[in-house]
C-alpha cells in the first residue's frame, strides 16, 4: 500500500508512518523538518503554499497510486492572547495569525488533496486528523483558542465537500481523537485503534467525523 502523510515527522505522524513501513507499506511524508536525502521524506516551509504544493507534488512524482492519504499538519498561529480581542489589538498581527492558520488547516490541505486525487480511485482514502475543538468549544477556553478550532473548523467543511464532491469517489473522512503522550498505555491504545482504521475500507464513514477517545 502506498501511503502519503502530510505532517509525519514527530508525535503521531510519525508514529503512524512508522507503524506503516513496519508492516511492509511504502511511505512518504511531507514536513516541516528536514530529514536529509530520504526521497521518501521531504521538507517543506508550510508559512508558504506554493512551496507545499511544490514539494507535494515531487514527493508523489513517481508515485503509481495513492492508497491512502493523511493530513495530520497543524497550525497554532491563530489569535491565541485576550488582548487580541480588544482594543489593543494588534491588526497585523490578527491578520498574519489567521492567515498562516487558515492557510496550514484548510487552504493547503484543499491544493494538494486536490493534486493526490489525480493519483487515487475507488478504493482510496483522504483522512485529515482534526480535533474535537472544531466542533465543540468548551466556553471558557474558546477566548485563548479561537485560532485551532476556526482552522479546524473549516477544514471539517472542507472534508465535507470534498467527500460530496470528489469525481474519484475517493473515500473523505476526519478522525478525531486526544493522544495522551505521557501514558505509553493509553496512546498504545489509540494508536492501534486509529491504525486499524486506517488500514480498513469502508465506504460508509466517507463524509463522517471518527471519534477516538479513551
């Protein structure tokens, strides 16, 4: 099986791509970190589209077929501080936060799934990994997030539309899920489970958000 990951150098991208190639798959992950001559692991600046979708599209050049594509980059520039929502504001600070997020969690992510379907059929997989702060904000934690869950957001509508509308009838999904890095157990656990997602084929779940939680 041929998989692509967008945002597999460190945390769970990696750990999925690793669990991938150890059970015999082909690879190729795209980030933000330089990993030297592995053609298979590219680095790109995600502060710039043209740069992802150049990158993108050389890391999947001599790829025959995609069977399965994650995106699992996240962007935490979004206003983030109360004084962002007052008056002393700083605009071009708004303007720069929103526009790198809206950027990393929905702009890019629609460019180059758009370039993987040129690579995909019926029985392949587009999966963006969300957070469950795209669709239910606790009230008092949306004044310091509002950044994640709006890019979040909007790359749950993108997912939705991309599941209605793809003319590939490529398999869109999101999977949501907490990673609790700091019990070996419990992310065991999760990661399995999600894995085991990953690896299964079922029409069904297009267009649906999958929830993992312990």
């Amino acid at each position: 099986m041929n998989v692509v990951i967008i945002g597999g150098g460190q945390k769970f991208g990696k750990i999925i791509a690793d669990k991938f190639r150890d059970e015999g798959n082909d690879v190729y992950v795209l980030s933000h970190k330089d990993y030297g001559n592995d053609q298979n692991h590219l680095s790109a600046n995600f502060l710039n589209i043209f740069d992802v979708q150049d990158k993108f599209k050389k890391l999947i050049a001599n790829i025959e077929s995609i069977d399965l594509f994650i995106y699992n980059s996240n962007a935490d520039y979004g206003p983030c501080d109360e004084y962002d929502f007052g008056t002393k504001a700083d605009v071009a600070r708004i303007i720069y936060s929103w526009q790198t997020t809206l950027s990393i969690q929905a702009i890019i992510p629609h460019v180059i799934s758009t370039i993987a379907l040129t690579k995909m059929d019926k029985k392949s997989k587009i999966v963006f990994m969300t957070s469950g702060l795209a669709f239910k904000v606790p009230r008092n934690y949306a004044t310091n997030a509002v950044g994640l869950p709006g890019g979040k957001a909007a790359q749950t509508h993108l997912m939705f539309a991309l599941a209605k509308h793809n003319d590939k009838g490529v398999i869109v999904y999101s999977i949501s899920s907490h990673f609790e890095y700091d019990d070996n157990e419990k992310l065991s656990k999760t990661i399995s489970r999600i894995y085991e997602n990953l690896k299964t084929f079922n029409p069904d779940i297009s267009g649906r958000i999958i929830k993992f939680y312990n």
